[in-house]
C-alpha cells in the first residue's frame, strides 16, 4: 500500500480522537462546573454509562466478525454510523433550555437527557471506531508497517486531541458550546470518511466466525491479551484523568482561565505527536514491550513535579516533559492488539479483530468511570464546592487538585507497567508468530486448509 493510502487511513484517528477527547474533558467541566450538575449524580451518570460499553463494546465487535456483506465487514458499519456519531455529539454540548432553570443551571431532567445523548454518541462512536481500527491488523501486517502506520495514526489522532482538549476553551469563548459541537462534529465526520479511501479488507475473511459464547471465552483465556488489556487500562485512566483535572488545576491552582487552560494541554500533545517517529523507530529495534516499559517508567517519573507547580511557565514545562513518555504510550497499544489478534488467528483459524478491539475497547472505557469515581472522591474529602472567585476555594481542594495531577497518575500507571512487564507475546514467541503468519499468508491458509497443530503455539 502506497504512502497516500496510510496517510489516508491514519486520518481516521483524527475522528476517533476529537469527539472523545473532547468529551472527556470538557463534559464534567461544563455540566458540574458551568450548569451545576452535582458530582455525585455525574459519577452515577458515569457509571451506567460504563454499563452501557459493558455491553456495546464485546457485542459490536463480535457481529462486526460475523457479519459477510458483498462490501466487507467493516466498512458497512462505518459508512452507516459516521453521521449519527457527528449528531450525538453536537447534542451533548446543547441541551435544551427547557431542562434548565431560567438561570440556566441544573434541573433533575437534565440527568436524563444527558445520559440519552451520552448513549447514543458511544453507541455509534463503538460502532465506528472499533470496525475502523479491526481494519488496522488486516491492512498492515509487518511489525515495521505496523509502528510506522501506527505513528501517523497517533500523530493525527494527538492533533484530534489536541484540538478536542485545548481548542475547545478557544472556540466555546468565540463560539459557544453550540459552535464548538457543530465544528468537532463536522470534523469528525470528514476524517472517518476519508479514512476508507486507505481502507481495504478481505471481503472472504479466513474461517468461520466463534459463538458467542466461546469467543468471549477464547478472548479473556488469551493471556496475552489480559495482560496488555489491564496495562492499556490504567494507562487509559491517566489519559482520562489528566485532561479532566487540567481545567480545575488551572482555574483553582494556577488562577488562569478556561481559555488559558490550553496553554498547559498543548505542550503535552505536541511534544507527544512529535515524538511519534522517534518511539516507532524503538519499536523496530527494542521491541513493542520494552518500549511500553520505558514509557511507563518515564511517564510515571515525569507525573510527580506537576503536583509542585505554582507558575504557568512551570505548568507548561512540566506537561511538556510529560509529553515524552505519553508519545510512547499512545504509539504501543494497537501495536500489542494487532500481534495479539495474529497469534489468536493461528489458534482459532479466524480473524477477531472485532472481538479483541471489542472487548479492549470495553475494559479501557472504564477508565472514565476510574476517573471519574477517583475525581468524586477527591473532591469530597477534600471539600470542593464550585465557586466563582478562585480564591475562595478551599485549600483543601486546591491541594487535592494538584495530587490528582501528580500522585495519582502516577501511581495508575505504576500499576500498568507490572502488567506490561508480565505480557508474554515478545522476543522469539513473537518472532514465531510472526514467521507463521507469513506463512500462513503465503500458503493462503483459510478455515479449509488450517494450520497444521504443531505449528501453533501454545500459551
């Protein structure tokens, strides 16, 4: 596959990062602190929502497997879920005035219609972004297309974050919120589409798709998987935490404001997107699990500063710094789930791309609960009540803000790099994996001709 068609490709991650980026870190920030939301019914909010992925995640990529149209099995879902992803996300930033009191904060309603819009919008963005990156292991097979792919996937899906967690304050102060979703949206919807142009997938996918029943089996048996899995998710719940707590670190620690606070989020992802070549490189040399080790380390180290920080020179220094790390984070992951989904295929003789993303996709969203849960409970101890002069916030809180940017993400991904360290698809098991994927390839290997038993490895 020529250059153009990658690049086209990786313009999906644009789409995958904006809206959800943008949904992290500024939903909390504009319903509690803005239309007065109580913390305790958002976390409640939160959690349902986490429900919710428990079962769209694992069931979506399971009938993305077994579904056989004469156009393939991914693209389909992406054509049919683009807009309505782009819709359900331009309706969380605009809740209707009927639901507010005339002073435009909360109403009991507004609990609702903010749990019915955040269902469809990761209803349809599960649908999407999981049949878009299943494409990912069936497109590019090579661990040097992979990493190389992967980084301009992650470069264009940081400027996505970029634009979904520090453009966001720039553009609601010209804008509104209303303007802000009509924008991302449209965005959104523009980068997915381009993304099929470098889209290609076997119409005549390998083997007969697993029950569902043991698919879901097959996938958490995988150790494999369950490692990374748990490392991706205490990685995730740092991406998720950080960019929420920014806008309180700034207005409450710092004293700066909402439009301000993207000065301290930016450096972070450009030093990250730049970085992107470099930690690919390392992937080809050090391999996927070394580098996910020095990243964690790195990124771990690098967290505890933040906590001492007291000027916005020092803020901005010091998530630049962060940055380094963070670039190698977001580069490893789908790197790890495509070596896992190629041995998964020597054991079962079909492609489960839909299954694994699935299932990650549904253990990594729980990182917004975790975050969530973890903000609500530092909030509540240490007496966080909104208040308009940021003087008159608690010390207690102000404290608690600065742990939440240090300490805990910190310590989260503490957590990510045991698990890292006991995954088990690196050195020679890779390399035999590898070796009889190609094999496979060149052979034609499918469903009616399987590999033969002493050739798949066995965890």
């Amino acid at each position: 596959m020529n250059f153009w068609k990658k690049l086209a490709y990786s313009f999906g991650s644009m789409g995958a990062g904006l809206p959800e980026n943008a949904f992290t870190a500024w939903a909390l920030y504009l319903y509690v602190d803005k239309l007065g939301f109580p913390q305790q019914l958002f976390a409640t909010a939160m959690l349902i929502y986490t429900i919710w992925n428990c079962i769209n995640d694992p069931l979506f990529g399971f009938w993305s497997d077994r579904t056989h149209t004469r156009w393939g099995r991914r693209i389909p879902y992406i054509v049919l879920g683009t807009l309505p992803l782009a819709l359900a996300f331009y309706l969380i930033w605009v809740p209707p005035a009927s639901l507010l009191t005339p002073a435009g904060m909360f109403t009991p309603a507004l609990f609702w219609y903010y749990l019915a819009v955040i269902f469809a919008f990761d209803g349809f963005y599960t649908i999407v972004i999981i049949n878009w990156t299943s494409l990912y292991p069936e497109t590019f097979s090579s661990t040097s297309d992979r990493s190389t792919v992967n980084a301009w996937r992650q470069a264009i899906g940081i400027l996505g974050a970029m634009a979904g967690l520090a453009a966001t304050p720039l553009i609601v102060a010209k804008l509104g919120w209303r303007g802000m979703g009509i924008i991302f949206g449209a965005i959104t919807a523009i980068s997915i589409f381009v993304s099929l142009l470098g889209s290609k997938e076997n119409i005549h996918a390998p083997g007969e798709p697993l029950p569902l029943g043991p698919a879901i089996r097959n996938t958490l048996a995988n150790r494999s998987f369950l490692t990374f899995v748990m490392f991706n998710l205490f990685v995730n719940s740092v991406i998720v935490l950080v960019p929420q707590v920014i806008p309180f670190f700034a207005k409450y620690v710092l004293r700066i404001s909402d439009a301000q606070s993207s000065l301290i989020m930016a450096p972070i992802f450009i030093v990250a997107m730049l970085t992107q070549i470099f930690w690919s490189k390392v992937v080809v040399r050090r391999g996927v699990r070394t580098t996910a080790m020095i990243a964690c380390v790195l990124f771990g180290l690098t967290l505890l500063p933040l906590g001492l920080v007291r000027t916005m020179p020092q803020a901005i220094t010091g998530f630049a710094i962060v940055g380094v790390g963070l670039g190698a984070l977001l580069l490893v992951g789908d790197i790890m789930v495509a070596d896992i989904c190629d041995e998964d295929y020597l054991k079962t003789h079909t492609r489960r791309e839909g299954m694994y993303y699935g299932v990650n996709a549904l253990i990594i969203r729980m990182s917004v609960a975790i975050s969530a849960g973890t903000i609500s409970l530092v909030q509540t101890i240490t007496g966080y009540r909104a208040v308009a002069n940021p003087a008159l916030m608690a010390p207690a809180a102000v404290i608690g803000f600065r742990v939440l940017v240090s300490a805990v993400p910190a310590a989260l991904i503490g957590l990510g790099l045991i698990f890292v360290f006991l995954y088990p698809l690196h050195g020679a098991r890779l390399e035999r994996v590898k070796e009889q994927c190609a094999l496979a390839a060149r052979l034609n290997t499918a469903a009616d001709t399987p590999i033969p038993q002493q050739e798949v490895i066995i965890l």
